[in-house]
C-alpha cells in the first residue's frame, strides 16, 4: 500500500492543456518523487533564472535561454557592441550532489586499487527488526494488487487469531532492496509511525508487522475503494464546492491529527488517500507513510523529500515542518476545485521554481466562478511564507469550511506551542499581547474559542495545569 500501490501509467489529469478542465488530451509524465540528502544546492536562489514563471495555461513553447544567447552572438556584427546578457542557471536536481559522491567514491577505489591498497570490506548491514516471523502461519497471502519502486502490495487473509478470516492488504518490503542503514531504518520508522497513529477514522488502519530472511510483511487495513486520484481522474477534474469540501475536512482532520502527534507526513498527494469501498460517499484513508518523520513543534528538518509537483517553498529551502503538509493540501485543494496544477513546468527544475516564484493563477478555468471563500482558503493553503500559512486546525475553522456537515476544530499543536511562549514571556509582552488581542478578527476569536473549549477549562473559565500536561503527555510531538 502507499509507496507499494503505484499503478500503470494513467492519463494525468493535471497536464497543461488548450480548454481548462479539459483532461481527454494526452499529459506529460508525472515528475518522479524526489528524495536528495542535506547537502545538495537543488534551489539556489536562481537570482540570475528567467524571470517569466512557466503558466499551465500558455500553450506556447518558450525558448531555451542558451539558445536566444547563442542566436544574439551568431546575429551580432563582428567588433559591434554587444547588449550584456543575463547569463541563465538552471537549479540542478536534488540528486546531483549525491551523483558527484558516488563518482568521487569510484575515483577513489580505482586510485586505491591501481596502488595496490588494500579496500576495506563494507560492514553487512543488520536487518534484523525483531518483528514476528509467523507470517504463514498466521497469514494466507493472495493476489498481488499493486507494485512500486521498494516493493508491492498483496491481499491477504487472517487465518487465526482474533482477526480470522479478515480480509487485510499486505506491503511487502524484499530486504535486498534496503541496501543502505538509512533504508532499513525508513522502515524501522514507517512501522513506528503506523503503531503511534491509530484509532483515527480517516487514517489506514495498521494490524501487525513481520519478517523472515528475505521480506518485511506491514499488515494494514485493505482500502478497495481505489484512490482519490482516479476519482479525480472520472470527474475529469470537476468537483463542486460541497464535493470538494467532502474530500477536503476528511483530508484535514487526519492531517491535524497527524501534527497533534508529532508526525509530518511529507508525501501528501492524491495517490495517497484511498476509499474503502465503491461507494460515493465512503471514508477516505491517509496511506503511506514511508517518508514521513517525527518532528518537534519547535524543529525543522532539512531533507528534500516528497512529490515535485506538491513539494513547498521551504522543503526546498532545507528548512519546513508541519507547514510543509498544508501546502501540500493546498495543491490538492486547487486541483480539485479547478481540475489544473497551481504550479506546472516541463522539467523538474522548473517545477521547482514555479513553486518558489509563481504564484497560482485564479482568473483562469472555473476560479471567477467560484465563491470569494472558496478562492480565500486555497490562498491562506498557498502562502510562500510558512509563518502566515493556515494549519490544519486553523483550515478546518475556515469560514467556506467550517459550517459543512458540522465539522468539528481538533485540537492545534500551535496552541500549545503558543502558550508555551506566552508563559516564558516578560510582564511587558504579556501586556502587549493583550493589547493586540483586541485587534484579532471574528474569524480568528471563532478559531481560539474553539481551541480554548478543547483545554476543558473550569467553571471559572480557566485551563488548570492539568488539562495541558495531560494534552501534552497525551502527544508525540511533546515525547519524541
């Protein structure tokens, strides 16, 4: 499931096209997911790129600007002043630092075998992860459903236990493919991840966890409803408003409830929800969390992983953390409303510099046609600037989003971490801060009377220390 469910290659639904909404034209490939380590320098401010971001509406092709150099000097009189041209960079890829590593490495094997030094032996890695090895024994494998790049997905059967005869999907992770400790240890991490987030409605349900010598068996819920994407993809990209808000609360809630304990998934795209029926109006379920991490409210982390075309500014930056999902849900909140891309561009490169320079078009496609709202809550998703970007909590009190089918404000990690600040605060701040409270809008006071009733305060309208040590002791993002 997740990593391990991708499928044949689909008609994409989001490529540039000549009539918005319109999906029956062929797309260009999806840009692959994007994994690079801390030292690449994959978006470098570019403050020498072209200044003109890439539309996913201008169906016109834009000349490489090697060539529009090449055809001023090949078009210039000899010993004529020449105009001085912007010299253009394009970001290489995240991958390439690791590329130049592993040539530096081959170079200096071959210099140590040619001198006759002798090579030091890899030390074999441990892939012992101390999970139970009675998978056929309590286990009856079916039919394969789905294959990735580390793995595929099975169905299976409970065959004893107090799960017999359930039906379940199985992940299988061959070792050989974990060539790396960082490898082996996403996996030790997903396994973690899965155990620490259940009881939520809207995230996949993990059952168990097993090996043997060859494989890593994560036992979850089986989602047979299909992905959201292929939903998306049989609308041909056209949701209403409510639908749109359907998909939307339940995306948000699991991702609050994600935040709340800790956990930033860093891979939120529409492959990764999946129905658990046919049925229009079945639960949508959070899969695969092979990238994500754990992650303090006051860390940041560094590594550039996820999917191009849903990755935010400050991922690429090496500096994100929560915020980074809500971005993520931004996109997904476009796409849905519009049926196009936000962000689009030929090449990975320009994705990303679309995401660091453009910003979305909405006076294009079905956007003059939609609410004021609607428009207002995608833009609050899409803040270049994480500080000023909604959370999840603080999305769900939205007013196009608040009001549908009596959604329910959780708990916000941000509160939290606020009051710790106002608590370490001098006199000064505190009067300040009150000061400034007077100035927060409607929107805003609905928003912290919401989280305020969740601290349970007494009769006499205050929190207790209690109420926030237990909050606190009750989230991973406190513990880890």
């Amino acid at each position: 499931m997740g990593g391990c469910t991708s499928k044949p290659q689909k008609p994409n639904p989001y490529a540039p096209r000549n009539t918005q909404n319109d999906l029956s034209i062929p797309p260009t490939p999806n840009a692959t997911t994007i994994t690079a380590n801390n030292n690449d320098d994959a978006v470098a401010d570019d403050k020498q790129s072209h200044s003109a971001a890439l539309s996913p509406f201008f169906p016109l092709y834009t000349p490489s600007p090697a060539y529009i150099f090449k055809k001023s000097l090949s078009g210039s009189k000899k010993g004529g002043n020449l105009t001085p041209m912007r010299v253009f960079r394009m970001p290489p890829s995240p991958a390439k630092h690791i590329k130049a590593v592993l040539r530096r490495r081959k170079s200096t094997k071959k210099s140590s075998a040619e001198e006759g030094a002798p090579e030091e032996a890899a030390p074999e890695l441990d892939k012992r992860f101390g999970f139970s090895k009675e998978v056929t024994s309590r286990l009856e494998v079916g039919e394969e459903v789905g294959r990735g790049h580390f793995g595929y997905t099975c169905t299976a059967r409970y065959k004893k236990g107090e799960h017999k005869d359930q039906k379940v999907a199985i992940k299988v992770i061959p070792k050989s493919k974990m060539t790396t400790a960082i490898a082996v240890e996403d996996v030790r991490r997903e396994v973690k991840i899965l155990r620490a987030l259940s009881g939520h409605s809207n995230l996949v349900k993990f059952y168990d966890a097993f090996e043997d010598l060859d494989n890593v068996y994560i036992v979850m819920e089986l989602c047979e409803g299909g992905e959201l994407l292929d939903r998306i993809l049989s609308r041909c990209g056209k949701y209403s408003e409510d639908e749109a808000k359907a998909v939307l609360v339940q995306i948000l809630n699991v991702v609050a409830f994600c935040h709340l304990h800790g956990v930033v998934h860093r891979d939120l795209k529409p492959e990764n929800f999946l129905y658990t029926s046919k049925d229009e109006s079945s639960q949508l379920k959070a899969i695969d969390f092979g990238l994500s991490d754990f992650v303090r409210p006051d860390e940041r982390l560094n590594d550039i992983v996820g999917s191009a075309y849903y990755v935010a500014p400050e991922v690429l930056h090496r500096s994100y953390g929560t915020e980074a999902d809500v971005w993520s849900i931004g996109v997904i909140a476009y796409i849905l409303l519009c049926g196009s891309r936000p962000f689009w561009a030929r090449t990975e490169s320009g994705i990303f510099r679309a995401v660091l320079k453009a910003d979305p078009s909405f006076d294009d496609g079905s956007w003059p046609s939609l609410s004021s709202d609607a428009k207002d809550f995608v833009k609050l998703l899409l803040n270049k600037d994480p500080r000023k970007r909604m959370t999840a909590a603080q999305a769900l009190s939205h007013p196009w989003i608040r009001n549908y089918n009596n959604v329910k404000v959780p708990l916000d990690i941000s509160i939290l971490k606020l009051m710790k600040a106002y608590m370490q605060s001098s006199s000064l701040r505190r009067a300040a801060l009150k000061a400034l409270s007077k100035t927060l809008t409607v929107d805003e006071r609905f928003y912290l009377k919401e989280q305020f009733a969740l601290l349970e305060p007494n009769k006499n309208g205050c929190i207790a220390f209690e109420n926030i040590k237990t909050v606190c002791t009750t989230s991973l993002a406190f513990k880890i």
